[in-house]
C-alpha cells in the first residue's frame, strides 16, 4: 500500500463532524462545499478554520467576498452532505436555504451554524487553510444531533452519545 492509500485510511479511521461551506457569488448564487477538515483555532477573537481544495469552485469566491458560513449538519442531512461533496455546477439544485442580515447562504435545518470573514488565507498543499472570523452563529435548544463520518461513512452518534431532551 502506498503513503497516499495509507494516510487516507489513517485520517479515516479519526471520526469527526460534517460541516458544509456556503458563500454567495457576485450573482448571489450560493457555492459551497462538504468539509470535515473543520476546526476551532482561537476563542478572543473567535476563529475557526476550514480547508478547501484549491481546485474547488468555492474557494475563490470566499476569497473574493471575504464572507462564508459553517454549517455543522444534522444527521438527518447525509443528503446535503454527499450533494455539497460531489463536483459540478449544480451541487446546490434544490438545497432550501436563507440570506442572513450579514449576506451569508445559510441552510435550513443545520444542527448550528457559524457566519465568518476571511481573517486570513495560507497555502495547505492542494487545499487553502482559510481561517474565518465568527461575527455570528447559531444553535437552537431543539439542535438535532450531527453528522459524523468515520471510515468513509456517514452516520448519526452512538446512542450512548446521543443528546437526551427531558421534558
């Protein structure tokens, strides 16, 4: 097996969240794209990273209106996960989404959501490490559990890690 094969399994077996990256196009058009490289970076200010491939056609959009929204997915929402990981134009066809106050695509149903600006941009290989700002975000106290991906699955948490409402 070469290295390519084997850090692929081996990031594969760290299971994570799924999060989907929207920004708006200068038509107002939303892109995005599904994320598992998602990450807190610092609390004052609050930054946030996500990693998106150079050759994606979200990344320069967010680099060019220095906006975009981080939405961490509800596990009923493995759907809008594999539409925003495929390729092509029409990947958002469909999606139910809402223009925030501050110009962010945010769509509905998302377990949270962070809306950021651009703080900053690095070169990551064959991916860009974009570092946002969080001005704002959400959960709502009915929050449906996440997304998670492990294995190159999808699923929803354990039942031992579920979120338990009392009524």
């Amino acid at each position: 097996m070469n290295i390519a094969e084997n850090y692929k399994r081996v990031l594969g077996a760290f299971p994570s969240g799924v999060t989907v990256v929207t920004a708006l196009d200068e038509s107002e058009r939303m892109v995005g794209f599904t994320a598992s490289a998602f990450s807190a970076v610092s609390m004052d200010p609050p930054l946030v990273l996500v990693c998106p491939s150079l050759a994606s056609d979200s990344y320069p959009v967010i680099c060019c209106s220095g906006r975009f929204a981080i939405h961490i997915l509800s596990h009923e929402q493995q759907a809008i996960a594999y539409q925003f990981a495929s390729k092509g134009a029409d990947k958002t066809k469909g999606i139910e989404w809402t223009l925030s106050e501050r110009g962010n695509a945010l769509i509905d149903g998302a377990a949270a959501y962070m809306e950021c600006r651009l703080w900053e941009n690095y070169p990551g290989g064959d991916h860009a490490i974009i570092v946002g700002e969080v001005e704002h975000l959400h959960i709502t106290d009915e929050s449906p559990d996440p997304l998670l991906y492990c294995r190159g699955m999808m699923g929803q948490l354990p039942e031992a890690l579920a979120l338990r409402r009392v009524s």
